[in-house]
C-alpha cells in the first residue's frame, strides 16, 4: 500500500511500517496545505493517509475523497508514543476502507 505520514507525525514512523511504501506531507512538498486539500491531492498518489488528528474524520468529508484514513490515537505523537502501536497499525491497513476512516490505539 502507499501511505502518507500527516506532517504531525514523527518521519521515523515511516521505518517501522514495513512491507508499504511511506512519504511524508513534507516529502511530498505539501506541508502548507490544509486538511481538504491535503486529501485530494494524497487521494491520487496514496491509499491511506495516517495522522494522530482526531478531528479530521469529522471535519472532511471521508467519502468525497478516493482515500483513507488512520487515525492513531496516542497519548503524543512522539515516536517512543507511536511505536507500540505499529503491530496496530499494520493489522487495520488491510481492513480499512476508502472513503472512511479507522481509529487505533487509546
């Protein structure tokens, strides 16, 4: 799958999710977008967008976009915080569905 890491999170998160290829917002140049705009720009590079942003699921809407998203629920969005979670993390990949999001952890 191709992820993109929100600019939020820790770009060593990228590491820890083998088997799928991974770039960051920064990466990718697109660090001064916001959140719809972000979306529709990952939506045609990208299958899931990963942030620890809560709100986003119900500020955009998910289905318009050709895209999903992972919200990882952390008590921060340092690495030591997010590291735990990547076992998480790779077992909903497979079960998330465009246009929706999936919440993991806390």
């Amino acid at each position: 799958m191709n992820l993109l890491l929100d600019e939020c999170l820790d770009r060593h998160l990228a590491k820890e999710l083998l088997g799928h290829y991974v770039r960051t917002v920064p990466q990718m140049g697109w660090a001064s977008f916001k959140n719809g705009s972000l979306l529709a720009l990952a939506q045609k590079q990208f299958d899931v967008f990963i942030t620890v942003d809560r709100h986003l699921a119900s500020q955009q809407h998910l289905s318009k976009f050709d895209l999903s998203v992972l919200v990882i629920r952390a008590r921060s969005n340092r690495l030591a915080e997010l590291q735990p979670l990547v076992p998480a993390i790779l077992r909903a990949l497979p079960k998330i569905k465009k246009g929706h999001a999936m919440f993991v952890g806390a």
